[in-house]
C-alpha cells in the first residue's frame, strides 16, 4: 500500500508527461528488481545473493529516476522484511545484521552506478 500511495503522490507533483515518465520508469525498475531476484533464485549460487543485489538496483537505477525510486523502496522493503522474519527466528541475537548490511551495501552500490560485477562470485555462470 505505502509503494502504491508514493506511486501516487510522486505522480501528482511531477504532473504531466513527466509524471507518465517516472511511473514507466518505476514499473520497468521494478521489473529490473524481479528480473534480478528469479535469476538469483534460479541460479541457487552460495555467495551471490550480493551480485543480485547490486545488478537489480544498477539495471533499475539505469531507467531514470522512477527506476532508482522503486530499487530503493524495494531494497528497503525486502531488507526490513527480512529483519522481521530473523528476528522472529533467532529472536534478538543479531543474527543477520550484517548480512543485512552487507545487503544494503551491495544495493546502494548497483543504484550508484557502479559495476555489479565487483559482487560477481567466481564460477557463477555467465548467463547471469
């Protein structure tokens, strides 16, 4: 609901063909993200989840500025859902705080427009 109500307010105040701009820009950013998320998924690699992290938020940023504004709300999201679910694992031992950061790192990274492949694991297929 927060993602749709931002969409929303972001539309009325650019107003007019930019609004129509950034919206298309958030959509195909958020398809970047999902792209990136189903090729992590697929390719099940120890130690690339970081790759994915900065290659979703890089392609997404890489639309303009609706794309950056989805792979952050997004990146932002996932990392708190995910803080939630550790919590209710591991109960308040800190577990996943740093991978969590590392997370964090690894996107602010790809949105930042720099190489996702600094995060690219040796031996990952290249398909990816």
């Amino acid at each position: 609901m927060k993602l749709f109500a931002g969409l929303l307010f972001c539309s009325l105040v650019l107003g007019g063909s930019s609004q129509f701009s950034f919206l298309s820009e958030a959509y195909e950013g958020a398809r970047d993200m999902w792209r990136a998320y189903s090729d992590m998924r697929e390719a099940n690699y120890i130690g690339a989840d970081k790759y994915f992290h900065a290659r979703g938020n890089y392609d997404a940023a890489q639309r303009g500025p609706g794309g950056e504004w989805a792979a952050r709300m997004i990146s932002n999201l996932r990392e708190q859902s995910q803080r939630v679910t550790d919590f209710f694992k591991y109960g308040d031992s800190g577990h996943g705080v740093e991978d969590s950061r590392q997370d964090q790192e690894a996107n602010e990274w790809g949105r930042s427009g720099k190489d996702p492949n600094h995060f690219r694991p040796a031996g990952l297929p290249d398909k990816y």
